[in-house]
C-alpha cells in the first residue's frame, strides 16, 4: 500500500505538472498546440527508449499495442487542440469529470460494487472539484467542449487498458514510439485546415520538453505501475486531485490568486479520496 501510495502521488503530481507546462506554453504563444503535442510525445519516446534500450539489447522488444498508442496519441491531440478556445478551469472540468465517468462506467458494468463509504468519498471528491471550478465558468466553446470530452474517453480508456500491466516502462515506450509518427502525420495534415501556423519559440519548445519527457513519460511509467494496485474506480477519483494540484501548483509557481474556493476545495477533494482508497472488509465492500 506505501509503495502504491508513492507511485499514485509522483504519477498525480507529474499530470499537474503537465497541465501547468501545457498552460504555460500554449498561453503565451510560444508553441503551435500541434507542434506542443508532437514535441510531447517525440521527447517522451526519447527519454523512454534510452532507458529501454539496455533492456532490449538483452532480451529483445515485446510486441506493442496499437491501440494504447491510439487512445495515448488521442487523448494529447485533443487536449491541445480544445485549450485553443476553452478556459483553464473548464478544461480540467471537461477533462477529469468525463474520465472519472468512463472509468466508473467500466467499472460498474464489469460488476464493482462499492460500499455507501465509497460512494461519499466520490460524492465529497466531485463536490471539492465543482465547487473549485463552476463558480468562475463561461459557456464553454462547443467545438473546444467537445474535443476536451473526446481527451477524456481517451485518457479514460488508455488508463483503463494499462491496468495490471507487468511491463509498466516497457509499454509506455511502446506508446509513445507509436504515437510520434501519428502527431507528426497530424500536425502535417491539420496545419492548413484548422489555420494554425507552425510556431516554436524556445521557450514553447522547453515547455513542450519537459512535458514529454518528465511529466508525460515518467509520470505515465508511475501510473502504469500505480494502476496495478489499483481498482477502477479509485483510479478514476484519485485523479479528481490533479486539478487542485494544478491550482495549487498555479498559485505557487505562476503567480495566480489564492483564494476561499481553493481554500475549502482542496480539503474536501482529498478527503473524499481518502474515503475511496482507504482498504475495507469484503463485506462493507460488497454493502
């Protein structure tokens, strides 16, 4: 349980990281969103294939998974893209809500069942996290709302797919050497049609770096190795926290104003997850 806990915080903490990097440098203009994502997933697999690469030399490549690639090449165009149009606060909304949705989803029609404790930790964690962020939102553009829902059924499924993975860094390479050529295909093909200059300065190309090769790369290696001890829905509300974290960590390193609604979010959000996660008796599992 220690060793999952730490593996679930680095991996939480990693996906705030990226959000904030990923807000930095598509807010400031320093980087195209295609080329952001392209970049991404190239310093990913990078990274990624110089720590396999002692590994393969002695016992070969296992076979990839396209469809990991896929939902992993998904969820990053999207995200980028719908951040074009739509705020901070309802991207994480859009994002992180329609993920704990497609996980519980699965979760419940693979037959988990959870005991009332449980369902109050999800409720005390949704609560925090709207209570954080609807106050301050707009309408959100329908075209960005959407492919920010798209994100999420990404992220959603590619968590779900990577779920008791005994080969963590080895299939997260995998993923990330398949999607680079599929980014770079995208940012080619869509460049013209969505009238999106090519643009990266070296501040969006730093950003976009360290992105990939930390924040994505790494903090997805912890999360595959996290997820091996988790349940689907604990991993759907652990992940309610990242939008909190980015908060915080937006306060901290960027300079925005701390205010009552993260005040009382951050306890509330956490709280509930330490209801979901907290082990329990089969029989109040099973209430």
């Amino acid at each position: 349980m220690m060793r999952m806990g730490l593996l679930t915080l680095i991996a939480m903490l990693a996906f705030a990281g990226n959000s904030l990097l990923c807000r930095l440098a598509l807010a400031s203009g320093a980087i195209d969103a295609l080329s952001f994502t392209s970049l991404r997933l190239g310093s990913g697999a990078l990274l990624l294939v110089l720590i396999m690469a002692p590994h393969w030399r002695r016992h070969g490549r296992r076979p990839a998974r396209l469809s990991m690639a896929l939902m992993l090449f998904g969820y990053m165009l999207c995200f980028s893209l719908a951040y074009r149009s739509l705020s901070a606060a309802t991207g994480a909304l859009l994002l992180f809500g329609t993920v704990q949705l497609t996980m519980f989803a699965v979760a419940l029609a693979g037959g988990e069942r959870y005991a009332p404790r449980r369902w109050l930790g999800l409720l005390l964690a949704l609560a925090g996290l709207v209570y954080l962020l609807l106050p301050g939102l707009s309408a959100p553009d329908p075209a960005g709302a959407t492919l920010m829902v798209l994100s999420g059924l990404c992220w959603g499924a590619y968590s779900l797919l990577g779920r008791g993975d005994a080969h963590p860094v080895e299939t997260t390479s995998n993923n990330f050497l398949l999607a680079t050529p599929l980014a770079l295909a995208a940012s080619l093909l869509l460049a013209g049609p969505l009238a999106m200059p090519v643009v990266v300065q070296p501040w969006g190309l730093l950003l976009a770096v360290l992105s990939g090769a930390l924040a994505s790369g790494l903090g997805y290696v912890a999360w595959y190795a996290a997820l091996r001890g988790l349940a689907a829905g604990p991993a759907a509300t652990v992940q309610l926290s990242v939008p909190l974290l980015a908060a915080a960590g937006g306060v901290l390193l960027l300079g925005e104003a701390l205010d009552e609604r993260l005040l009382l979010a951050t306890p509330l959000t956490l709280i509930g997850i330490g209801l979901m996660l907290r082990p329990s008796s089969t029989k109040e599992e099973y209430a």
